[in-house]
C-alpha cells in the first residue's frame, strides 16, 4: 500500500519529460517534378462540383511545392479559377496563390497581371477581399519592383470604393504596406478621387477613410497610416486634428488605434504648435497629444486603458508642469492658461474648490465661484496617473506603474513628485501590482531621498508575508538614500523585527544593511553607541556572536565605519574581536576596516590581493606553460601539470571572478593528466593477463575523463565552438582508450567490432559537428586519425586498435584556448540548512513536504535542465523535475528555485538522514554547440535544424552540495 | 414633440427615500422605492398620492426598477405594493432580490418589535412583495411589454447595485442609483456604454467633492485604527450592515493578516451573516481580484472578524467593532457609542455619509455635547473621524460617466441642493446640455427629438444607389425621390409607381405648357427648321428629333411653331412639357424667350 502510494505521489508531483524520437522525415528525390502540378489539373479536372473541388485545393494546400513547379501550378489554378463559378473554391484558389507567390526562390512578378485581370472580373466581395490579400504579398514579395508596386496601389485605389467592408480593409493594407510618400497618385480612375480633384498623396486617401462608416475600416485606415510610418514615411501633420477626433470614436478598436496614431504624431512633431479649442491660447502639440492620451485612461474600455498608460510612459518631450498634472486630480484647467490668468487662478484657489473628502464638511458651500473660469474635464492630462493606478482591472494598474517609471526616470521632479503613488501602490491587492512598484521605487530610487513618513510606509511592507515582496523591498532599501537618522533606525528596527518574524530572510536582511551602512556613515555614526548599547562608564555584558540580530547590526555599523575613519574610536574591545571574526566568516558583508587598536594592522591580506587583470595574466601564463608540453611521456609533464592544477584551484578561489575560466581550464588539465598517466605506463608492453590491475586504473581513468569532459561540456556557460570541439576531443580519446581496453581484456570478436564501428561513427560525427574547427586541431588526435581513416575503416578490429594505441600515445597535448567569460554553473541550496537536530517525523506510507530553496547561477534554461535528487539511506534515489513556475529569476544569470519536494518512505526504526541535492541534467542531443543560437530555438525546430542525434548521451551532473536532512518516517498507527 | 417627463417623489434635492417617477412614451414607470433615515413619519415613505388619490398603483405603473438593497432605495417597496397596492413587475438584480428581504425584515423588527409601532408592513407583506420580484442579469434587456425594455449595467457601490437604462422606442433614460467609478476592495466600477439616453438620472451625493486617491484614504484608515489599537483603545466603525461594512472588513482583515495583529474585530450580528453568505454566493458581481482567488480562498471567509456579543463591549484592552446602522442614529451602534463616548482614547470612525438630524451629522459637525432621550446628556471625548468610504462617484466620477454614456440632458437626484446647483453649473458648461434638478414633486420636462424610422423599399435603395456617387456618405444627408405612406403604425418609402400600384390609383400627368413670342421674320416650318438647328448647337447630348408633322422634340418636350394671326413675323411657339421634365422645360423657355441667333441660316 505505502509503496503505491508513494508511487502515485511520485507519478503526481515528478514530471518524467520524454523527448519522443522523431522519425527523420525521410529525404527522397523528387524525381516527377511537373507532376505535382499535372496532378493537381487532372484532380481539378475530376472534380464533379465544386466541394470535390474545394476539397482538393484543401489537400493539395497541405504539402509544399517546389520552386521549379510554382509557376506550372499557378497557371492550373488560374486556369481553373476562370471556370470556376463557386465562390469558395475561388476564395480557395486566391488565397493559394498568395500562398505559393510566397515560395521561397520564386518571383512572383509573372504573374502579377493575371492577378489583376482575376481582379477586374471578379464580382464576389469575399473572393475580392482574398485576392488583394494576394496581391499584398505579391507586392510585398517584390519591393524592388515600383512598377508593380505602382499597379498594385492603383488596383487599390479603384476598389476603396467597395461596398464590403474586407475589401475596403485590405485595400488600405495593401496602400499602407505598398505605399510611397514621394509618389503622388493621379487619381483620375474613379470618382472618388476625380470628385475631390486630381493629384493626391497616399496618406490623404488613407485618411479619408478614418470617416468610414465601418468601424473596421476605420481600424484599418489607422493601422495602415501606422504602417506607412513603420516603414519610415513621415506622417503629415493635418492627420493629428483627425486622429485625435477618432479618440472619441464608438469603438474600442479604432479608438485604441488612435491612441498609437496620436502617439506617433506627437513623437514626429513634438514641438508644433497647436490651438487650444475655445481659447485663443497654443500649446505644444506634445503636450496636447499627452493630454489627450491621459484622458483615454479613463476611457471606457480597459483594453484602451491599458494601451493608454502605456503610452504615456513614453511620452518623455512633454513638458513638466503637464506631467505634473497627471498627479492631480485637482482643477487643472487653469494651469494650461496659467500665463494669462494668474489672478484668476488665485481667485479660484480661495473662492471654492471641490473638497478633498478627507474632513467632514470641508465641502459646506461657500460663496458661489465664477464657473467661467473652472474647466474641469477637458483638462484631460490632470489626475491621469491617479485614475490609472485605482484602475479596476491590475492590468491597467501595471502598466500605469510602468509609465510612472519611465517618467520618473527622466525627470527627477516628477520622481518626486510620484513618489507618494508608487508608495501608495504597495498596499495593492494584487501582488505582482505590489512587486512591480516595489521594483520601479528601486530603478528610480537614484533620484529621490525618502522621507521619514515615506519610509514607515515603505517598511511597514517588510512584515508582508509573501517572500518576493519582502525581497524586492530589501533589495529596494540596498538603493535607497534616506534623510535623517532616524529614518536609519527606523530602517534597522523594522529590518530586525522582519528577521525575528522571518529567520529565512537572514542573508538578504544582512545584505540590505551592509548597503544601507555604507550609503550613510554620517547618519550611523550617532548611533552607534546605542546601537553596540556602549556605556561611557560601565561594561556592558558582550552581545550573543550567534544571535543573527547582532550580526545585522554590526553589518551595518561595519559597513559604515568603512568610510568613516573616527567609528571605530566607539567600539568596545569585544566589537573588535567579532570583528575578525566576522571578516573571516562573512566576508563578503564585512568589508576590511582599517582598525587603529593594539597597533595590529587588521586590513587584510587578501583585499590587496591584485586586480583582476594581473589574475587573467597568471592564468594566461599558467596555460601557455602547461602548452609547452609537448609529448605526454615528456618527463616532468606531470609534475607539472599537478602544480598547474593546484594553481588554477586556488586562483578560481581568490578571484571570483576568475573562478569559472580557472575551474573549467583546471579541470581540462586534469582531464590531460588522468590521460597522461593511463596511457604513459611502461606495462602497455606487456602481455595482457599480467597487467590486470593496470587494466582497472585505465578503465577508471577512462571512465572519468569522459564524466569530466561532460561537466566540462554542460556546467560552464560561455563556451564557443572551439572549446567545445576541444572537449570533444578529449572524450574521443577517452573512448579510444576504453576501445583499446575493451580489446584487450575481452575475449570475442563480435563485441569488439560493434564497439569499433561505433566509435567510428563517433569520429565521423566530430568531424561533422567541427568541421570549422578542424584547422585548429592540426596534428591532434582526430587529425591523425582522421588521415588514416581510409585505412581504419576497412582494416581490421585488431589492427585498428594497433593503430589507435600508436596515434594515442604519440598524440600531444592540445591547447586550450580561453573565450572572453566562462562561468561555471553553481547552486546553493538555502534552505534546508542541514542543521536541524529534530528529526521531520511523518507517518510511513504518507508523503512529507520539504521546503527547497536554492539559488542558481550561471545555469541555462534551469527550467528543463534542474533537478533535485533525494538520496534515502537505502541507496534509493529519486529524481524530481521542479515545475517551470518554481523558477525566479531575480537578476541576470541569476535564478531561484523555491520548490517542495515531497519525501515518503516505509518504516525506519531510528531517524536517519537523506540528502538532497540539485542536478543539472544533460543530453548530448542538445549539445551545446554554437550554443546561443541552438538553444533559443523552439522545441520543434531544433528537432527539424539538428542532425537527428545519434546515441544521444543523456546524464546528470551534480551541482550542487548536498544538504543533508533529518527524517523519520514512522510506523502507521492502527 | 414627444416629451419624457420625470418627477421624484424622493430624491429630489434631498437624500434618502428615492423614488422617481418617469413618464417615457406613454409608459410609466418607478425607479426605486426607497425610505427616509431621518424621518419617523409619514415623511418616512414617498408620497404615493401623488400617483393616485385613492386605489391602486398598477394600472398607472407600468413597472418598478430596483436599484440596489439600500433601504434608501428599496424601503418602502412592501409598503407599496402591498398596503397601496401594486401587482406589476418589479425589477432587481439576482444579489439585490437576494439580499433585499433580509434588510427589510430588519427593517421592519426595529420599527415594529423595538419601538412598536403599529400600521407597518408585515413579514408576509416582504414575502408577497418579493414574490412580484423580476430578476436582471447584467447587460440583459428585458422586454417589459412590446415597447418598453430595460437594460442594467454595473454600478459598483454594493454588491448588486445596476444602473438601468429605460428604452422605449428611441427615446431612453438611464437611471444610475448610487453608483461608484472608483473600484475598492470589493467591487469593480461602474461601467456603462455609449447609449446616449436622452436623459440621464444621476444621483449627486458628493457633487462638490474631489476624492483623494482610494489608496490614500485606505492608507489613512488603516493608520488610525492601528494608532488607535496600539494605545488600547476601542474603535467604533458604525456601518451599515452591507456594503461599505464588506468592504472594510476585507481592508481590516488583510492587514490584520499582513502585520499579525491580534486585537480582536467584532461584526454586530444579526443580518450579516446571512448577508455574508450571500457576498461568498455572487462572485460574480465583485472585483476582479476577488474573482480571481476566490478559488483558493473566498475573500469573504473572515479568519480575524467575529461576530459580536452584547457584553463584550465591556470587555477590557483594545478592539475594534463594526455596528449598525451607519449613522449612529438607533441601534447597537448608538449602545455602543454612549458606552464609549467618555474615554479619550477610544474612536469613532465615521466611513460615510451622515443624514442631517442623525447623532453621525451632529457629532461629524464637531457637537461635544449631545442631548439624549430624557433629557440627559452625553459628553462626547472620544475621537471623531471621518473618512469617506462611501462608495458613491464623486463629481470627477459623475463627469466621468456622463462621458462615457453621453447624454443628451441631465437630471441629479439623491444630493444636497445647494452642491447639485454647483455641479449643474460644472456640467452644463463642460458638456453644455441641459441639466436639471427639481425638487420632490416637481415635474422635469424634455422634449425629444425621436428619430423616426422607416422602411425604404430595396428597389428604390438601390435606384438611388445607381443613380448617386458610389456610397452612401453617413456624415450627408443626400435628398430623394420617393413616397412616403403611412400604414397601420407603420412607415414606408416606396417609389412613385410602386406607391400608386399599392394604393391601386392612377397616375396623373401634369404638362406645363407655355407661349413664347418670336420674332421671326420667316415662314412657320423655315422658324421650326431654324430652331431645330439652334437647339441641336446648344444642346449638345440630348436627343432632338425634327418630327414631320411640325414640331420639335427635345427629349419629350415638344415645341410647335404657329404664326399669330395680325403679325406674321411674331411666330408664337408653344412648348409643352411634363412635370418630370421642368428643369429642362424652363431652361428651354428661357432659352427661346432670348430669341434665335441671327447668324443660322
């Protein structure tokens, strides 16, 4: 029972991805190339009616043609479309012919007339709609061609006046994506345009059709103008008057479209000036369009909404005292005359305004105002941002957050001024509203310094209890300048309450104040007294060293004694020996302070350790040595090599970051090394049955040089094609040497061969995958071997692994060349800390969930390739895929797995503890060669791009340090 | 001109007991039933004379429309329906005609149990009442009979609180209620379309005021009472039972939840948990934050909020209670308050509104001194707060739907007149329509200008089509030829034959004819010959035909030459044309009144 269930549980909550073997699809030679279409006319010819008909247009859609038999095709469609009378099947036909003028390598210009002519006789509005469609992606297919373009834009013109709305659509499409802003039209074809008089620019009949009576059409008609623009034509100025009456329009659609067309204007035309209706006055037209848009944040459709506050965010020209006014929802009106109307103004202010709600009875009538002067509504920009984030729906609330930010970036008052909202936006009910304005006071925090008030109300946040906010707010602080010190006790009171309520938050509690001392020494170094609770007279009892509260402290008070030399004349004897004692175990908090006390100079050894430049030369230096050697058997090679790969260790620890370049060449070394002594023993000589043990050692060296080449394959990041070709290349010489192995413990032939074929087919495949790598493996192993390819193909098993055991042995060393950044895929697993003494007790049979927290970095895609193992004491092991939304990503090549994996086992009699560690899983299959590219492509083009992979090697590498846990799986009661 | 006349009987520069009477193309109907808080009188309840002196209402109510469970709203509905009398329908959203019972039924236990008053409505009243109930859904429209349809749209407030659009014919009237354009904890915001009624009826409770932003209030209020808390004081919140009290439960709870508080919150029992239940049922009708967790867990499900007992408002240390009703004017809530009045410490936040006469209006006004039943009197020290929570649009919002639904005049109910004048004055030069305010009683009259729509026959559409410019311009008028005929409540435009064909009638023809003189020195048919020869050089595209028994026929106009009898050089022409052909005719007559050219042969 227990273990079906535990079964189940694992069948539940682990995720078992198999990656199903595509078939190739088969290549075969297409040798009856007019047969595709000839097939084609004779089922065009049977067809009866006109569904047989449709249905082999519909069959025939569904493989592609080649380029070659495009054009016969065409001819059969058109051919057909002439006798056709149904209006599907010519619907059909249309839309296959701009799907064919599509084909890659075909130019569609041949049959650009008979489109047109189709078009001309054409008398179905649908069917009209679709060959115009074609007709776009013809004229789309030959943008070289204004001739063509020519033709097609006057076919345009001549059908705008259809009744069918899909016509006029398409039309407009086809003018915004075929358009020309130098060609003027001579429009003497139709009435429409001989009525308003002869020559007339594209953007004037597009724009006529922002009255149609179609809301679709009007839609159109603004997309198309916005094509026009995509495509780099300067919009004229007059379409800005009619753009901004479309904001009113009864649709949702068109007025969303208006938004961006106004948009685009006022980013084209910023400084023009335009009227102010009913007033003589003028203003900017980008202040007009920002006022405009700010209104359409109150519209009536959220979609619009939405597109709105988003627009506004980058609207960065408008002037300032409009941006301000998008804060307030006060009478704004009289600040766009504020020039003229000073007095007036200040009348308002005393005489009677709207009341604020906030008291009772503020609003008890006063004298009556002069209404003449209060404009209220059409003011539109005032109290945009106030709407926008008490919106209804959390979309427009985000995006209203988003714009304030872009704003407030580029303008400090503004940032000041906006302060006030985004600290309101934190009491959201939605969390992602709430991290996202968390997020945007931290990119714009650079410009402002909170206020006492300010501050409460942005700690007051830290008890939230979910874990993103509370970090995003800690990381909020690290960048936050405050004003007085009181607000820094403030800060570390609430810090501390937060650490007592949440012990999880320890380490970013830490990191927040060692930013938060080193940003304000001044304002800490008054409190530092209370703070390490100093008596000028009597000692105080010496603080807990464990307690992490004093820990937070003295992070702070460290951090700001960095750079403020009279702090440490405060400290008591005791500070100064936590001190050592934290520099050595939190380094990376404490930063090294130069102490004056017992005239011992504390500053450290290891802060003067060098740059990062004089570190890179070392390592430089350190490779070109060990590339010296030349022959394996060379005497002293190993020695050297050793030395090399100490060397390299303890640099990847001093200089961080240094450590993955140091790591990956360290490893390579000892890859060299293992190979090295493998091959380099006398006893190669002798005969097989005396040299068993030797045999062993080999194999294991064999054997772990081909897991190390796969770390060294999937665990670093930044790897470039040649270094992968390297690793590569010393995997082949590990499987030669395990073949050489094979053949000569092994007894029988047939396994011998199977094991010579395949490897082979290895080198072939290297020789596939590194073609443009094979100049830089000049007289490398692959080089020679792949010489004697010829001849090791077909000679015999025994020979070849004569002959491989020759090239091995005389193959040197080769080099290894460093790309610019190597990082080394590393996780650390928070949470369990492993220290528990108490034992996590559940009922056998049952499942127990265990909190997971761990950071990644450097790891690519973790979603796929991150898995968490647990290890039982049993030896039972079990692999558990974390779901994708486990994942954060808090910062670049950072990522965070906060997951549950969920434990069961039978009955143990005493607690025991398992361990759980982290893999990153592989597969060869997905190598990483050419690895930025490869591994962006979706899913099922890598399957189509990739060779179909061949033994493809699927593993798990260990990355992480196991964390050890307490469990004790107790018997069920009956 | 049709006009659509409305009169509120409540409402009407006053707040409390709405009911609005609307006369809309001959249909009448009611909008909201509602009932005074200030009064105990008579005044309590609309004046239904007004309707009929005597005898029943349904004969000249066409249906009542509820708009929300606010016993300013719907109050006084079993009192007309079932004491004056009404049998028609009576319409309310699905939480409304949930909710709505439960609240009169307290309603009624408080004037009749408490302060025992006799001729009130019974609990069966409430139930035959309810039983007369039509629900609406959102954005559903109800035929009430073959003319007139109803419409609602959300409105905020409370749960369940619609906006009703009236239609009948072209002409409407939209009816908002209380309604709020910003959303809170609970609901979203009101939301209607561009219908452009021809008047819209809004309510007006704080035309004169600008809020500041939600969050900030929120903010303040959680401030004070947490302050308040922390120096062991007791926090009164007078509320009524639904609404605004969800709403603050739901602000209260989370940051209880949030910041780990342990002071204990108390709701006043009684109604609200039945009404609770109801929160947790209509999902639907809340904000969008609700109706995406509720899933995991219904917000209305209360971990911190317990229900009330008498006795603990005795109890020591701090804690913060929610009583009804809202205005401190009766109830628990005034127990409460005398109990806690004498400690400086304690609170009382008032979240809303506050009738004049009630204890909130006199306290709210800064009176520390209040005169008791009996004579006695209550020393007020506790603090007194307001924050607005009332969910009802301020001006900015009242703007903003008058935006969105675009009317063509404005009616304000349900606000003080004095702020109304204010807002009128605002409205009417911003979206310069007219805007009216009458007082209870008083008749508010619009004309429309309906459209009326008629039928065009497709023969004569398309003619025309064939006839004008490719489409048909929307933003033109374009004038045609055709008939009109009237027929059974009926409108139709046909052709001319078409017409004469239906009305079995024969066509007339009407010929103009007309003499003109000439003086023309030759012969009748040389004249004749002469004037074909002019014609065809002037009129270039038109068919002229020289006919051989004497005359010309320019399309059909026919010219015939005779010489007068004295002068034989005035030749008299005699041009005939039909009434189709005028324009033609009359410049063909002018033409020849000019005389012939002398240079044709």
């Amino acid at each position: 029972m227990a273990a079906h269930l535990k079964k189940r549980v694992y069948e539940e909550f682990s995720r078992v991805v198999q990656i199903p073997q595509e078939e190739a699809p088969a290549k075969k030679l297409r040798l009856s190339k007019p047969s595709k279409s000839a097939a084609l006319h004779i089922d065009l010819c049977k067809a009866t009616n006109s569904t047989d008909a449709l249905q082999y247009l519909l069959h025939f859609a569904r493989k592609p043609v080649e380029v070659e038999s495009v054009e016969g095709v065409v001819r059969i469609l058109l051919e057909h479309y002439y006798k056709e009378t149904d209006n599907s099947v010519r619907l059909k036909i249309a839309s296959l012919l701009g799907l064919l003028s599509k084909t890659q390598g075909f130019s569609p210009d041949c049959i650009v007339d008979d489109a047109i002519n189709t078009l001309n006789n054409e008398k179905s509005h649908q069917v009209l709609a679709q060959l115009l469609d074609t007709l776009l992606v013809i004229g789309t297919q030959l943008p070289e061609s204004p001739t063509v373009r020519q033709r097609l834009i006057e076919m345009a013109c001549k059908h705008l006046s259809d009744t069918y709305f899909g016509v006029r659509n398409k039309c407009l499409k086809l003018l915004g994506c075929l358009g020309m802003a130098d060609t003027p039209l001579n429009k003497d074809n139709d009435g429409l345009g001989a009525s308003l008089g002869g020559v007339r620019d594209i953007q004037s009949i597009i724009s006529d059709f922002f009255g149609d009576q179609d809301p679709r059409v009007r839609t159109a008609a603004i997309k198309a103008m916005l094509q026009l623009h995509e495509r780099r034509i300067k919009i004229h100025e007059i379409i800005y008057d009619q753009a901004c009456r479309l904001l009113s329009d009864d649709y949702e659609q068109v007025r969303s479209a208006a938004v961006q067309m106004v948009w685009v204007l006022s980013q084209l035309y910023p400084e023009s000036i335009v009227p102010i209706p009913s007033s003589n006055e003028e203003i900017r037209l980008v202040d007009d369009a920002f006022g405009k848009i700010s209104h359409m944040v109150s519209d009536g459709s959220w979609m619009v909404r939405v597109q709105a506050a988003k627009t506004l965010g980058s609207m960065l020209q408008v002037s300032p005292h409009f941006l301000e006014q998008t804060l307030d929802k006060k009478l704004m009106s009289d600040l766009r005359r504020k020039r003229t109307a000073h007095e007036r103004a200040k009348e308002l202010f005393t005489s009677g305004e709207f009341s604020s709600g906030r008291k009772w009875a503020d609003d008890a009538p006063k004298e009556k105002l002069d209404t003449n002067t209060v404009n209220l509504i059409a003011s539109g920009a005032c109290g945009a941002f106030v709407h926008g984030l008490e919106d209804e729906m959390f979309e427009v609330r985000i995006a209203a957050v988003e714009a304030l930010s872009q704003l407030a970036q580029s303008s400090a008052s503004f940032a000041e001024k906006c302060l006030d909202f985004l600290v309101d936006m934190f009491n959201d009910e939605i969390e992602e509203v709430r991290l996202q304005s968390i997020h945007v006071l931290r990119e714009i925090s650079t410009h402002i310094t909170l206020r006492e008030d300010q501050l409460d109300t942005v700690l007051a946040v830290l008890e939230d209890s979910s874990r993103d906010i509370r970090e995003a707010l800690h990381e909020l602080i690290c960048y936050t300048n405050v004003s007085t010190k009181d607000c820094i006790q403030l800060a570390l009171l609430e810090l501390l309450k937060n650490l007592n309520k949440y012990p999880t938050d320890r380490n970013s509690v830490w990191k927040c104040l060692k930013f938060l001392g080193s940003r304000h020494p001044t304002l800490v170094l008054p409190l530092v007294p209370e703070l390490l609770s100093t008596h000028p007279y009597f000692d105080t009892p010496e603080p807990d060293m464990d307690d992490p509260a004093y820990i937070a402290v003295l992070v702070l008070v460290f951090n700001a004694a960095k750079s403020c030399p009279t702090m440490p004349a405060l400290f008591s004897d005791h500070t100064f020996r936590h001190y050592a004692y934290l520099r050595d175990s939190l380094s990376h908090l404490v930063p090294p302070l130069r102490l004056p006390g017992n005239g011992l100079d504390l500053v450290d050894s290891r802060c003067g350790s060098g740059s990062v430049e004089s570190a890179q030369l070392f390592l430089q230096e350190s490779l070109n040595r060990v590339s010296t050697i030349q022959n394996l058997e060379a005497p002293g090679a190993q020695d050297l090599l050793n030395f090399t790969i100490r060397d390299l260790r303890r640099l990847g620890e001093l200089q961080t970051e240094l450590a993955g370049a140091a790591d990956f060449c360290a490893t390579y070394l000892r890859c060299q090394l293992l190979l090295m002594k493998a091959l380099q023993e006398k006893l190669w000589n002798m005969a097989v049955p005396l040299c068993l043990k030797q045999n062993v050692t080999a194999t294991a060296a064999a054997q772990q040089i081909l897991e190390e080449t796969y770390k060294l394959e999937f665990l670093y990041s930044g790897l470039e094609s040649r270094q992968v070709a390297t690793i590569h290349h010393i995997r082949l010489q590990a499987k030669a040497l395990q073949l050489i192995l094979t053949a000569r413990t092994r007894q029988g032939l047939d396994p011998l061969i199977s094991s010579c074929e395949k490897f082979l087919q290895d080198i072939e495949s290297f020789q596939r995958l590194f073609v443009a790598e094979l100049p830089h493996l000049q007289d490398s192993f692959v080089d020679k071997l792949l010489e004697l390819m010829p001849r090791l193909s077909s000679c015999k098993p025994v020979e070849m692994v004569k002959i491989l055991l020759a090239t091995l042995r005389l193959s040197g060393l080769l080099q290894l060349r460093l790309p610019e950044q190597i990082h080394r895929a590393t996780a650390t697993i928070i949470e369990p800390t492993g220290e528990s003494d108490n034992p996590l007790r559940f009922t056998t049979g049952l499942v127990v969930a265990l909190d997971i927290d761990a950071t990644l970095e450097h790891v690519q895609d973790p979603q796929n390739a991150v898995k968490v193992q647990v290890l039982y004491p049993d030896g039972q092991s079990h692999v558990i895929h974390p779901k994708p939304s486990d994942f954060r990503k808090p910062g670049p090549d950072r990522h965070r797995l906060i997951t549950q994996v969920y434990l069961s086992h039978t009955a143990w009699t005493e607690p025991s503890q398992i361990e759980v560690r982290l893999l990153l899983a592989y597969s060869s299959s997905s190598t990483s060669l050419s690895s930025s590219s490869a591994s962006k492509l979706g899913w099922s083009d890598s399957i189509d791009s990739l060779p179909p992979p061949e033994a493809a090697v699927e593993g798990t590498i260990p990355f992480s340090k196991p964390v050890k846990v307490y469990i004790m799986p107790k018997p069920a009661r009956r | 001109m049709p006009e659509i006349k409305v009169t509120p009987l409540g409402a009407g520069q006053d707040v409390g007991r709405s009911c609005i009477l609307v006369s809309i193309g001959g249909k009448n109907i009611m909008l909201d039933c509602g009932m005074h808080m200030g009064y105990n009188d008579d005044r309590r309840f609309p004046d239904f004379s007004y309707i009929t002196q005597n005898g029943r209402l349904t004969e000249f109510l066409d249906c009542v429309i509820i708009s929300h469970f606010h016993l300013d709203h719907c109050g006084a509905l079993p009192f007309m329906s079932e004491m004056v009398g009404y049998d028609g329908p009576i319409y309310m959203t699905h939480p409304t005609k949930a909710i709505c019972p439960i609240l009169l039924e307290d309603f009624r236990k408080i004037t009749v149990d408490k302060k025992g008053e006799t001729n009130f409505f019974t609990s069966q009243m409430i139930k035959d009442c309810m039983k007369k109930v039509v629900p609406l859904n959102l954005h559903q429209t109800v035929q009430v009979d073959d003319e007139l349809e109803i419409k609602a749209y959300y409105a905020g407030h409370v749960l369940g609180a619609a906006m009703v659009q009236i239609k009948v014919g072209s002409e409407s009237v939209v009816y908002t209620g209380d309604y709020n354009m910003t959303p809170d904890r609970h609901l979203g915001a009101a939301w209607i379309d561009k219908c452009r009624p021809d008047i819209l009826i809004s309510e007006s409770t704080y035309a004169t005021t600008i809020r500041d932003s939600k969050r900030c209030r929120e903010r303040d209020f959680l401030k004070k009472v947490h302050e308040s808390i922390e120096r062991g004081g007791k926090v009164l919140i007078p509320v009524f039972a639904l609404g605004r009290a969800q709403e603050l439960c739901i602000l209260l709870e989370t940051f209880w939840e949030r910041m780990n508080l342990k002071a204990p919150i108390y709701f006043s029992t009684g109604l609200t948990e039945k009404a609770n239940h109801y929160y947790k049922l209509f999902i639907t009708w809340t904000n969008q934050k609700i109706r995406k967790t509720f899933v995991q867990r219904n917000m209305f499900e209360f971990k911190h909020i317990k229900a009330f007992d008498r006795s603990y408002a005795d109890n020591p240390g701090p804690m913060v209670v929610f009583a009804t009703p809202g205005m401190l004017h009766a109830g628990q809530s005034l127990q409460i308050f005398k109990k806690w009045a004498g400690n400086e410490k304690n609170m009382v936040i008032m979240p809303g509104y506050c009738v004049q006469g009630t204890i909130g209006h006199k306290i709210l006004n800064g009176q520390r001194k209040l005169e008791m039943e009996g004579r006695s009197t209550l020393d007020v020290k506790l603090q007194v707060e307001y924050m607005s929570f009332s969910a009802h649009a301020d001006a900015k919002g009242i703007m903003q739907l008058i935006r969105m639904a675009e009317p063509r005049n404005m009616l304000l109910v349900h606000g003080e007149a004095v702020k109304m004048e204010f807002l009128k004055g605002k409205i009417e030069q911003e979206f310069s329509i007219d805007c009216h305010m009458p007082a209870n009683g008083e008749t508010a009259t619009v004309t429309t200008n309906p459209s009326v729509p008629v039928d065009i026959s497709l023969n004569l559409l398309k003619r025309e089509m064939a006839l004008g410019g490719p489409l048909p311009d929307p933003k033109r008028p374009r004038t045609m030829h055709g008939t009109l005929i009237m027929k059974e409540n009926s409108l139709k435009l046909v052709s001319s034959e078409q017409a004469l064909k239906e009305l079995g009638l024969n066509e007339h023809q009407l010929r103009f004819t007309c003499r003109v003189q000439l003086q023309d020195p030759h012969s009748d048919p040389d004249t004749l010959n002469r004037i074909y020869t002019h014609l065809k050089s002037v009129l270039k595209g038109y068919t002229i035909q020289h006919l051989p028994d004497g005359t010309v026929m320019v399309e059909s106009i026919v010219i015939k030459v005779s010489s007068s009898a004295e002068d034989t050089s005035t030749k008299v022409l005699l041009l005939s044309w039909s009434y189709q052909d005028e324009d033609l005719g009359s410049f063909l007559s002018t033409l020849l009144k000019k005389g012939l050219p002398s240079g044709l042969c």
